[in-house]
C-alpha cells in the first residue's frame, strides 16, 4: 500500500465496510511490509498536572466542568517527575509521555516543562508532551528542548466535534499539530471511539488525520473509558468489532504510523486486543494508570504477551531499519 494524504470519506467507509475477514488480513498483510508483526512499542504516560481543566470535554474526568471529584493538583516538580521516568524505563517503556489537564501551557510554568523534557531526554528515552494547545514558540521551544512527540488528539470527526467539546474548535486542535509538525516534532494524534459517534464520524476522524500533510508519527486509538461525573458516563459502549475494524482501517490507510491501542484496554479483553494487534496496532501504552484513569496492569500485559509471541519493539534496531530504507 503506497502512502497516501488524498484519501476520500469514500474510500475509508468502503474499507469499514470490507468482510471483516478480509479488512484484517488486508491489514496485518500491511502492516507485516513495514513492521515487525511480534514487536509492539511500549510507552508510559504520567500526569504532571491533574484536575481543574477549563476546557469542557464531555469525555473527560479532569475537565473542571464535571463534578468528578478528581483532586487537582497542580505541576510535578522536574526530580519526581524524572524519578517516575527512571522507573518507567526498567520497566521497559522506551517512550516516557507527560499530560497536563490545561488549554495550553502557561507561561509561568514553561521552563519547567522544558527541563523535564531535556532530563527525560537526558535518561536515553524518547519523550513525549501533550498539555494542550500550542503557540508557535512554545512548540520552537519544546523542538529545541529536545522533545520527540506531541500529542493533541482530533477526537472525534470534525462534523461530530462540537457535541463532544464546546470550549475550543476542531480547527483549533489542527492549528497546534500545524506547529508541532512545523517545529519538526512527531506528531501524535488519534481519537476516542464511543462518544455516541457513528461509522461515518469513525470514518471523518481517520480521513482528517490521514488527509494531514504528512500522517502523523503515531495515532492512538482510545476505547471511551465512561468516568464517572462526565456526561458520557452512561454512553453506550462500542461494538468491539466496530473497534477492531476503525483499528485496521488506521492500519491500511496510514500504514508506516505507529497504532496504538491506547485507552480502555483495562476493560478490554485478551481476544479484543489480539485482534486489535493482528489489525496493525503496534504500540501500547504499560502501567496500571493512564493519566487517572485504570489501565492493563504490567503483569497483565506480560502475561497477554507471552500468549501472543508479543515483545517489546527494539527501538534502535527499529531506527536502523528506517534508516536504510530511507536509503534504499
Ligand atoms: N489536556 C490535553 C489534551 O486534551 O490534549 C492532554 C491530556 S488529555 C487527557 C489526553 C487524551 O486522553 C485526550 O485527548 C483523549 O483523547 C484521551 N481521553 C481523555 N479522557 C478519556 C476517557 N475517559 N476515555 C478515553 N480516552 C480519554
Ligand atoms: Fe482538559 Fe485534556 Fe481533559 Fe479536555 S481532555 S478536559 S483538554 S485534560
């Protein structure tokens, strides 16, 4: 599958509604030509500001507009935040990722932010930021600090956006992964299934990020987690195969992008997620907590590892690998 940015709404919604059989193997032949089918990568995500968020996403525990009873607490210190990054990497996470319950940085507290980019830098890890929406220095700044990833998620389709946020605009959300990938940092964006969206809001979120000028580095695809206090609380959970399939179309479409299988996988079972493997998703994020929500513990992915033939990607042999196919 060549890569493409000028994929139509069309031709995405053909793939969903590909024999589930052949939309699988269509994606696991894909996605054997570019990765290692036995390798997932492994990162951490660490909240480093928590709570009393003045945006309103319906979806979200740490929005100040819910009454989630979620303590808020403000910025990590740079050391704690380093020590959490040490203990992630024995773990075996080779990308360290920092969230921050905000609209966007702010000022007073930047400096700290881009030193807990160079110290996560400085332990040999790749790093990660998603504290909201960015400013074109501020994302210069977090390019020279040395950072890898941005994360700032679409969501959801643009046509769906508004009845999920009401505080910012999906233009807003495209506008900041405009300066990450103009600063020259990896972009990471992906989606939420579950928001009482349809297939053709599923089939809108893929086409806006695979229609990007370039696709990003790594698209997480979240299963809506219903915390409770948010008014998707009581939203109607996903068909599993509808997961699946979004996964494996993301797989087809963007097919040198990192998938990952990012929230919910606490709720999700060992077939869900072998399937959603076999379907292109390569990258997961380790540790009982996601942000403040529950995740797979680590055993529990040992152990849905060992059964699968699953390890840990080789970042650098990864690296190598791109490296000579740019050449070739
Ligand atoms: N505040 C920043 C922002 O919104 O871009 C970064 C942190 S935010 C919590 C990171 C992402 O987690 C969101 O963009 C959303 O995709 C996902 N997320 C948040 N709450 C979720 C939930 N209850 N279920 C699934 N995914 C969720
Ligand atoms: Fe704030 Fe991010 Fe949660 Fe939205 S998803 S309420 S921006 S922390």
């Amino acid at each position: 599958m060549q890569y493409r940015t000028d994929w139509a709404k069309q031709d995405i919604l053909d793939l969903f509604q590909q024999p589930f059989m052949d939309l699988a193997f269509k994606a696991q032949t894909i996605h054997r030509q570019h990765f290692n089918p036995h390798e997932v990568q492994r990162s951490k995500l660490l909240s480093i500001k928590t709570g009393a968020c003045p945006e309103d996403c319906s979806y979200c525990n740490q929005s100040g507009h819910h009454n989630t009873g979620l303590p808020k607490e403000k910025l990590m210190e740079v050391e704690a935040v380093l020590a959490k990054a040490k203990e992630a990497k024995e773990q075996g996470a080779t990308r360290f990722c920092m969230g921050a319950a905000w609209r966007g940085p702010q000022a007073k507290t930047f400096d700290q932010v881009l030193a807990m980019v160079e110290g996560v830098k400085g332990l040999g890890m790749e790093t990660c930021m998603t504290l909201g929406m960015l400013t074109k220095e501020q994302a210069e700044s977090l390019a020279q600090a040395g950072l890898d990833y941005y994360n700032h998620n679409l969501d959801t389709s643009p046509e769906y956006y508004a009845k999920v946020v009401s505080t910012r605009t999906f233009e807003q959300r495209l506008e900041t992964l405009d300066e990450v990938r103009n600063a020259g940092i990896n972009v990471c964006s992906g989606g939420i299934l579950g928001l009482g969206e349809s297939r053709e809001d599923r089939a809108g979120l893929l086409l806006a990020l695979a229609t990007l000028p370039e696709h990003p580095q790594s698209v997480p695809i979240n299963m809506l987690i219903r915390a409770p206090g948010t008014p998707l609380e009581n939203a109607e959970a996903v068909d599993t195969f509808e997961f699946i399939r979004t996964v494996a179309v993301a797989r087809i479409i963007m097919p040198k992008t990192f998938v990952r299988l990012s929230a919910g996988r606490a709720e999700m079972s060992d077939e869900t997620q072998a399937w959603c493997f076999f379907a292109g998703a390569n990258s997961i994020h380790m540790g009982e907590t996601l942000l403040t929500m529950e995740n797979a513990t680590i055993d529990q992915d040992e152990s849905l590892f060992a059964k699968l033939d699953l390890k840990s990607l080789d970042l650098e042999k990864y690296k190598q690998r791109q490296a000579a196919e740019s050449v070739a």
